[in-house]
C-alpha cells in the first residue's frame, strides 16, 4: 500500500486506466516477467525498493523476440533504427500501421518488463497511421520527414486530450488543453505518437521513480537502474520499445540515462531545440535552464531529429529559440581532442577508466591529437550550479508534491537551504558568466576541436543508490555552459563477463549540435579500426 492512504483511490484509478489501454492478449504471463511483483495489480505500491533488491538481473532487450507476441516481421521492424524505418516507409517496403503496430507491441512487452510508460494510447497512434497510409496511397508522397515514424515523449511534453503527470499525484487529471510546441512540429513532420515516459518524482533526481507508476528498470540488467530524469525514455529505447525518443536536460538528465542503457542522446544548446508548451519543475527558473533533445540506438538517428526539427524552423513558434538552420559540417579527418579524465570530484571507476583508456589508444592508432583537458576547476562551476538549482528553497517542489508524501531517497537530494535573495540569485549569474568566461578563453588558448568526458564516474546502479552525489557532476557543468553535448556508448565488460556500456560524452562549443555529431562519427569510426588500420582506411571504406 501507499505511504498516504488517502490517495489510493485516486493512484488505484490512473493505474487501471493505464493497464486497460494494453490490450488483453498483449499482456504477457506474469511468470515470464523480471517484475518482482503481479504486474496487473494496481493497487500495489511499485516504487519501493524493498521489491527491488533481490530483482534478477535480467537482460531484455531483445525480450520482444522471445515472448512471441511480435511477428518475425514486426521484430525485423523494431530492430532496425529510425533511419530504416523512415527508407522503407518511403519506398513503400513497410506501411506506417505496419510500423506503428510492431512498435506498440514492443513498447507493451517493454512495459510489462521495465515499467517505463506513464501514458499509452495505441488506438490513437494508429487511427494517425491509418491517415498517413491513406495520403501515401493517394498521392504517392509522405506527410514529411518523419512520415510514419513512432516517437515516444517524456511525459514533460504535452499531448492534446493526454494528461501530463510528471510523477506528481497532484497532478493526475491535468489533462493537457494543447500541444507543446514541439509536439506540433513532429506531427506535422508526420510523426505517429503513441506513449510518454516514466520520469523520477520533481524530475530532480538520478533515477526514475514516483508514486503513480513506480520504478523503472534498465533493460539491460534489470537489477540496476536506468538513471533519470529520462530513464522511462532510456528504458523504453533500449528495449525497442521505440525507435526515436525524446528527452530533457538540466544537469544530465539525457545523457546519465543513454550512458546506463547504452543508447545515444544529444544535450542540445539552449534555444534549439523548441521546449515552450512543456510542463517542468520550477517552471521560470532560468539561470540554468532545462533543454530537449533526441534519444536513440544510433547516432545517425539524433542527425535526422536534428535535421526535422530545424527544418520547421522553430524559432517563429517558440521565442526562446534561436534561428538557426540546420548545418551540414566537413569535419576533419584528424582531431585534436581534449579528454578530461577527471573532474576530481569524483574520480572515475575502475570501469570508466578502463573505457576511458581504450577509446583514447584507439583515437590516438586512429591519426586523431590527444591533450589532457584542465580546465577551470569543474568543481567551482558546481557550486554554482547547485545554489541556482536551489534557490528558491524547494518552495516549487513542495507545491507541486503537497500532501503527497517524497519518495524515500530523493529528501535528501532535495535538502531546504536559505531561500536565495534576487540580489544574490543576481551575483550567482554574474559568477556563472565569469566561469563562462574563463572556460571558453581556455577552450581557444587549447584549440581542441572537441571534448571527451565520462558521462558519470560509474556504471548503472543498483535500485535506490542511483540518486547518489557526483551522478551528475560530470555533466551538469555543461548545463552551466551551454555547451553542445553527445553521449554514446563505449562497451566493456564488468564482473563475471556481463556485457555493459560506459558512457562517454562529446562536448563542443554553444550551438555546435551538427559539429558534436560529427565529430562523434569520426571517433566511432576510429574504434572500429582494426590493428594496423588508420583514418586513411576508414575513408578508404566509406569511398567504397
């Protein structure tokens, strides 16, 4: 049961409504399932980590090929990346209900196993499928650059007639009146859209949890964490539940959960990305502010995100954004790089390390310039950061949580300092922009072309530790500077031979999202150099 008995009628309800928009013979046999309690029983409190403490560490990416609710058709959909899925929708190989349909399937297998949806509405998502199928029939044309493609939302983003939680019990039956700007853009690049993602209680927080629809696992080992804020949409992704996604980020909440669950995630600059219309804690706050950005299994996905959203030019529909063309770069064979090793806050694990190691040896076999990057102090940057996340003393979130009780874990990532005064919330900028200041003189007096960092010091962690401090002390500094940032995924190898991925982030200047893509491209091609190749084999290969 509940913490706050009084609300378990209203919890009991949106659970039930959720459950009931999984059609019956997609739900799964609760014995197949990682979950540590019956999946339909919505009266259980699902966000306690006492059920996930023994968890078995399943690995279910690919579940959707083992429980056989997907046709051999619809997992050869799912499998592919977005890029795929858009070229055969417009040679007409795959219909966009064929689409739509095979990735509704995955996103209830990834449910049933991950518990990463808030909201579903399949139904919908394929009366809009039907619509683009029918214009393609008669015109022989797509609807846009995203013809038929699913896109799941955090559930930040509001969706006309679909409620808008974001974790808060307070919230249930907000149901949104318009569509985030956003929104508006993908649909008219004729996007099907058709779940929202879990997301942590005050999205604050380094791992997805709340009190309506519980914890979320990471697919990749369901004993651990997918991180947060956007560990509902990392989750989902992983399990190919859904081929493209979108996220938020105010101090790594894109790139934490894509470096735990293997994935891909671009922290845009601020401005570029359109985020007026979405729903968000401490809504006005600006000294750091929250920024969208796309999610995948593929880097080429995050350029065409990019490429779609640009080109709706974005900037006449949401003043915050910047007018700014998509760009296609020429980006050097050779790098130089910068590579911060650590932050010295928190040293990186031996794991991060060993990642860390073996991507430089290959940039550095592959022809690319490696420096050690030391910038102004990170930690210096940090505290500024946290008084700005702090200043008005956790006043929002109390509103938006009153009664509801906090989950246990994250009170103490949300401790109630002095309220911040306008005068010193004023001298607060003013340190910002002298830190800003001095990190971009070093980043010219350095000349690198890029910047690597781990994502986080560690791998993903186990249920209830993942709101730890220093989760986001690699990334948050980057908020701070509104810088562009890419994360991938590195693969290694952890204790008894389990598979896992380190995640590495691709930092470059402001606005310089098409730039850090790029440069991503041509530092996976260096690590997938074979002993004696260099770059000149790798642009052999791609000529041919």
């Amino acid at each position: 049961m509940t913490r706050f008995p009084s609300s378990q009628p209203l919890l009991t309800q949106k659970r039930l409504a959720q459950l009931s928009q999984i059609p019956p013979d997609w739900l799964l046999p609760q014995s197949s399932l990682p979950l540590p309690f019956d999946f339909t029983d919505v009266t259980h409190d699902h966000s306690a980590v006492a059920d996930f403490t023994s968890t078995p560490a399943w690995d279910v990416r690919r579940f959707f090929e083992k429980c056989g609710l997907l046709t051999e058709k619809e997992c050869e959909i799912v499998s592919v990346d977005a890029f795929v899925a858009l070229e055969n929708m417009r040679n007409g190989d795959w219909t966009a209900v064929e689409v739509t349909t095979a990735y509704c399937k995955s996103a209830a297998v990834a449910q049933q196993t991950t518990t990463c949806l808030t909201e579903i509405f399949f139904d919908r998502a394929l009366s809009r499928a039907h619509d683009l199928d029918d214009h393609f029939r008669r015109t022989g044309k797509t609807m846009g650059p995203l013809h038929g493609l699913p896109i799941s939302l955090k559930d930040q983003f509001n969706i006309t007639g679909i409620d808008t939680t974001m974790g808060y019990v307070k919230w249930i039956g907000q149901i949104a009146s318009q569509n985030s700007t956003l929104v508006d853009i993908l649909l008219e690049s004729g996007a099907v859209l058709y779940v929202k993602t879990n997301v942590p209680q005050t999205l604050m927080f380094g791992e997805t949890v709340n009190n309506i629809f519980g914890r979320t696992l990471n697919p990749l080992n369901t004993s651990l964490s997918p991180g947060g804020s956007s560990g509902g949409e990392a989750a989902l992704l992983a399990a190919h539940g859904s081929p493209l996604g979108v996220g938020t980020d105010i101090g790594g909440s894109i790139r934490v959960p894509s470096g735990f669950c293997g994935l891909y995630g671009l922290k845009p600059s601020h401005g570029r990305i359109p985020y007026y219309g979405a729903a968000n804690s401490c809504m006005g706050q600006e000294s750091v502010p929250s920024v969208a950005g796309p999610m995948a299994r593929s880097l080429r996905d995050l350029k065409l995100f990019l490429r779609a959203v640009c080109g709706a030019m974005p900037w006449r529909r949401d003043p915050q954004c910047v007018e700014l063309a998509f760009r296609d770069f020429v980006i050097p064979r050779r790098l130089r790089i910068g590579v911060l090793s650590t932050n010295s806050i928190e040293p990186p694990s031996p794991e991060v390390r060993a990642a860390m190691s073996r991507l430089v040896a290959s940039l550095r076999h592959a022809g690319h310039e490696i420096v050690e990057w030391s910038p102004p102090p990170h930690l210096s940057g940090l505290e500024i950061v946290c008084k700005m996340y702090t200043a008005d003393a956790g006043e929002d979130i109390r509103a938006s949580l009153h009664p509801e009780d906090i989950v246990p874990g994250i009170h103490g990532h949300h401790p109630s300092p002095k309220r911040t005064s306008v005068y010193e919330l004023w001298q607060l900028h003013r340190q910002r922009d002298e830190y800003a200041h001095r990190y971009l003189g070093y980043w010219n007096e350095m000349g690198v072309d890029c910047v690597l960092s781990p994502v986080t010091s560690h791998t993903a962690m186990k249920h209830g530790h993942s709101g730890a401090e220093g989760t986001a002390s690699y990334t948050a500094i980057f908020n701070l500077l509104g810088y562009a940032s890419c994360c991938f995924p590195v693969r290694t190898v952890g204790e008894g031979g389990r598979e896992g991925t380190v995640g590495v982030e691709c930092v470059g200047r402001r606005f310089a999202e098409e730039w850090v893509l790029g440069c991503v491209e041509r530092i996976e091609e260096a690590m997938s150099l074979k002993v004696g190749e260099g770059v000149d084999r790798v642009d052999e290969r791609m000529d041919a």
